[in-house]
C-alpha cells in the first residue's frame, strides 16, 4: 500500500496510455498527460515524464514500468531489490517474458529462452532487443533466427481458455505466474544436466507476490530466480524470450484475423471496440469467447457499438 513515482519518457508514458486504455478517465490535472483508474490504482502521467501510481496495488502496478525514482540514496537501495550480480549481463541465463496481457484481442503467450554465454555476441549481431521498439516484421525477421538455436518453451493461452479461468476468479496476475513458472521448468528440462546461472523473469508482480501465486503447484522454480522490470534491457535472454513470444502473438492474431475474416487491430484503444462491433454484427457476440479477453471494458463498448450501428 502506498505512493510510487517513476520517470518514464515520452514513448513509454504513450505505451502505458495505451496500456490502461480501458480505464482512462476524462478528467486529467493540470500538466498531465493521462489520468487512469483500475480496480485497484490510480495512474497518473506529467509531460515532466513523472508518473504516479496510487492505491493498494499502486508498487505492483509501478513495477510493470520501472523502479521508483529515489528521493534519497536509501529508497534507491530499496529499488534495486533484485540484488543481479555485477557480471550479470555476461552470464548464461534463462529469461522469461510475456505478450498479449493488454491486448483485447489474441492470446497471451509466455515464453522463457535459454541464452549460453558464448551466445550473447551472436545475439547482439542478429540485432535482439526489446520486441517494444521493433516494428513486427523485424521481430519476425529476428525471431526465426532464433527459435533454430536458442533452447526456449512456448506456451499459449487462448481466449476460450483464458475467459474460462478468469471467468472462475483466477487473477491476470496469477495465470501470468503459472505460465512463466512453467516455461521456465520446461527450458531446465530440455537443457539438463546443463544448468543456467541464473534465471531472470520480466518483473510483473513483486517477488512475494509472484511466489504467492505459485502456491500449491508441485514444482516451482526458485533456485537463482531473479526478477526485474525492464529485464529484457537486463539481459538479452528476456530480449530473445520477448521477440520469440511477439513472433508466436502475431503469428496467432493473423489466425484470428483470417478467421474474422479481416485484420484484428492489437492493443486495447477504441480501434479495437469499432473492430469487436464489426466482429458481433458479422458472426454474432457468441463469438466473442474465441477472440477477445471479455473482461476488458472493450467488450462493453462493443456490445453498446454494435447496437447503435
């Protein structure tokens, strides 16, 4: 519970506005950019670059983007919680990441990729790094490369199932953890008896939180585990997890998209509402399961779109 402020730039607070979407509010402060309230926190962006989050999941929430901006040297100790070794950068690792969790339309896919030490050169000559500041066909380009040597687990969860599970109560955050805890296990697998020197999540929840999660599933992973936000600048395992994961989603949306019978807008902005209208006045709202998360408040204006056209 508490205040967090980070400092974001100008593409980043453009990406959380996207992000948050659903819940923008009319009403923004002076200086503001956006202003957005969730369930459980309140986001709001200054054109200073500083972002706040308020509320009792406002930390968690702030983590997604970036650690808190330091108002003195002890809270900046506090941030860097994720203690990473000082050669880390040069380590072999296993990198998790997801794409899809703030797109109304397509699945989630999660992936976890192994990176050798004596890979990173390579990695960087391919030109891997964060799939957000790449246009899809390079990641396309990039990440085909990649799946032909780079050890990884793919997993996809699809609407129907997706709805299904949060429809029972199941959090985003807890079906996030599932899916990258078991990623990970299914790389350990294919690499034993070789053995990664540490394994690094693309932070979307705090430490305890994630493990909160993981609660009462037979195997989960905790030895040299390491989380941090913006991991896949960390190290290029998240990077490479990040392209091939944004690969597979694309790949996935053009499936949807041929079975709409047009192309599917990504994100969660008012494109997507006038798209979903168009999906329900053709195929009916029966088929929203199959494409859509249905509890983004898309649905909604869909539905109200819809209606009116």
């Amino acid at each position: 519970m508490g205040n967090s402020v980070i400092k974001a730039t100008t593409i980043e607070i453009n990406k959380m506005k996207e992000y948050y979407s659903r819940f923008l509010s009319e009403k923004v402060p002076p200086g503001g950019v956006f202003t957005a309230k969730t369930p459980s926190c309140a986001i709001t962006a200054y054109k200073s670059g500083k972002v706040l989050f308020q509320g009792k999941d406002g930390e968690v929430e702030a983590a997604k983007w970036g650690s808190p901006a330091a108002s003195s040297q002890k809270v900046e100790k506090k941030a860097s919680a994720s203690h990473l070794p000082a050669n880390f950068r040069s380590m072999s690792v296993v990198g998790s990441d997801e794409v899809g969790t703030g797109d109304f339309f397509g699945p989630i896919t999660v992936v976890a990729a192994y990176v050798r030490k004596e890979d990173i050169e390579l990695l960087k000559e391919l030109g891997v790094q964060d799939s957000k500041n790449l246009k899809d066909d390079k990641i396309i380009e990039v990440a085909k490369q990649l799946v032909k040597f780079v050890p990884y687990s793919l997993l996809t969860l699809h609407n129907p199932k997706y709805n299904k599970m949060q429809g029972s109560g199941m959090s985003q955050g807890k079906l996030k953890a599932l899916l990258h805890n078991q990623a990970i296990q299914h790389v350990l697998d294919k690499i034993a008896p070789e053995t990664p020197e540490a394994i690094l999540i693309d932070q979307f929840a705090k430490e305890e939180i994630y493990y909160n999660y993981l609660k009462g599933q037979r195997t989960v992973v905790r030895d040299k585990v390491y989380f941090s936000t913006k991991g896949e600048s960390v190290h290029l395992a998240v990077a490479a997890a990040s392209m091939i994961a944004r690969y597979a989603f694309v790949q996935h949306m053009d499936k949807l998209g041929q079975k709409a019978g047009f192309v599917l807008p990504k994100g969660a902005g008012s494109q997507v509402d006038v798209a979903a209208a168009r999906l329900i006045k053709s195929k009916g709202a029966d088929c929203l399961p199959e494409f859509v998360k249905l509890h983004f408040a898309n649905t909604d204006k869909a539905m109200k779109l819809a209606k009116k056209g």
